[in-house]
C-alpha cells in the first residue's frame, strides 16, 4: 500500500493532473451574476429584462459545475491474477485506481468502486477523502479472484441503476470475454448517459511467446495442463496470430459499444498510456474514442 501511495503521489504531481482537468469536466454550468454585456460577448446571453429595466445591456454569466463523479469498475475474473512482469493485472488495475483516484481528489472530484467477477462484489460510494481512497487501492489489491471471467454484462446493468448524475465510469479489466460480446449492449447504453472508458490491461507474454523451450501451461476453466515448445517458430507465430485476433475482438467490442479505450501493457510505465490518452483526447476536442 505504502508502495502504491508513493507512487501514484508522484505522478499526480505531473502533467496527470492538468491533462484531467483539462479532458475530464464537471456536470454543467451554474448562474453566477448578472453583469454590464462587453463586446465580444455571446448575445444569446443578454439578460433582456435586466437590459430593459436599466437601459443598458446585460448579460447572464456562468460557471462551470466542477465536481466530477468517478466510479471504478475493477475486474476480479481469473485472468486478472496473471502476471509474468513487475505486476499482475490486478496489481496494476490497484495502481492506476490509486492513480486515478488521486488526480480526481485533487481536483475536489469523487471517486467510487465496485469490484466484480461472476458475481457483482464489494461496491463503495463515491466519497473524495484520502482514507477513503487508500481504501480502494487495498480493496482491489487484497480481493481474492474468481474462477470464472468476470460477468461484465451483468456489472454495467448495474451500474446503469446506480449511477443517477452523469459519471466518468472507468472499467479496468482484460476483456478476457470480448469474443463473446454479450455486454456490448449494455456497455453501450451506459455510455449513452455516462463518459465510459476501457482500461485494458495486457500482459507482454499474451502478446509475444518468448523462446524459452517447454513449458506447461494451465487451462483455468478446465484445469488441464498443456504442453507449449516454445523453440518452435510456427507455434510463436501462432501464438502472436491469436492475440492479434484477441485484440482485434476487444476492439471491435469496444469500438461498437462507443467507448474510449486505454491499452496499458504492462512491461511499460503504467501511467504512460495515460498520459497518451489526455493528449489525444485533447487534441481531439475531448473526445478519444
């Protein structure tokens, strides 16, 4: 935890922050004063009835609504308890809820949580303390994994209930499932309501199978160990097909459902894929699909 804390600390003190803020708003405007109209001011603003009792133009002014609710969706399915690297997907997904939940707390916004695996799990409020958010760091990094994938149809349902003001809703998984797309639909309709985004995490070996000779790997659903010689080309070439197909499913999922989506591999700094996706977003005017 105190590793965690250290961490996401110093990288919220980077550009992080300003690259939320800037991609990230709040929930609108507010009224905040009626004010003399200065030239180059938006005339749809001009408060007429002011105008017309003083006899000189006047305009509505507003801010904008800044608190921001940030829900966490966090995969607790078998996969993500696999991990060849520095971290395992889980341990990962804790880092960058850390992380992300730091930058909200900075800018006064709230941050909630609900872990899920085949069942819907541990779900926590949004709230903006500090205690509250080293509680869910630890919540994510001491949940025990399923046997099954996650049942990510069933936690977006969910969230559609629970979730009543428009939400910055980050889902951390491995999107293990994507081939069977059954949460598409349900995934689509809570970005309808909420700015939803996906956070992949992909661990190096599913990518690239490194030449190590034989190894048994085994199969979490069913139990039995396979045999895999590594020396062999066509079984690497193989192995980069399928998750390149893998991918390409998780995207296409992803990309139908209208989502963002951030792919943090993790042989890689994990707050450098952010950091990609705020400047694209803001490059793109706010929005990175």
């Amino acid at each position: 935890m105190r590793q965690v804390q250290l961490r996401t600390h110093r990288l919220v003190n980077t550009a992080l922050t300003g690259g939320y803020r800037s991609v990230f708003r709040g929930q609108g405007i507010e009224f905040e004063e009626v004010r003399p109209y200065v030239p180059g001011d938006d005339v749809r603003g001009i408060d007429w009835k002011v105008t017309a009792r003083t006899g000189e133009p006047h305009i509505k002014s507003y801010r904008e609504e800044r608190e921001l609710s940030v829900h966490c969706l966090v995969d607790q399915g078998m996969g993500m308890g696999f991990g060849t690297r520095r971290w395992s997907k889980r341990e990962a997904a804790a880092q960058l809820v850390g992380l992300f939940a730091n930058v909200a707390a900075r800018n006064q916004d709230r941050v909630g949580l609900t872990l899920f695996g085949s069942e819907p799990g541990l779900h926590l409020d949004p709230r903006k303390t500090s205690r509250h958010i080293q509680r869910l760091i630890r919540e994510v990094m001491v949940a025990e994994p399923h046997d099954e994938p996650g049942n990510l149809k069933r936690v977006l349902e969910g969230s559609m209930r629970a979730l009543h003001r428009r939400s910055l809703v980050l889902i951390f998984s491995d999107f293990a499932d994507a081939g069977g797309r059954s949460w598409v639909q349900a995934m689509r309709a809570l970005a309808m309501r909420h700015d939803v985004i996906g956070v992949r995490l992909v661990d190096p070996f599913e990518r690239s199978l490194p030449k190590v000779g034989r190894f048994a790997l085994k199969d979490l659903q069913g139990g039995a160990w396979n045999w895999i010689d590594a020396r062999d080309e066509s079984v690497r070439a193989a192995w980069e097909q399928a998750a390149l197909q893998r991918e390409a499913a998780v995207n296409g999922a992803l990309r139908e459902s209208r989502v963002a989506r951030i792919d943090v591999p993790l042989d890689e700094d994990l707050a450098a894929p952010v950091l990609r996706f705020f400047r694209l977003r803001m490059m793109r005017g706010g929005r990175a699909k």
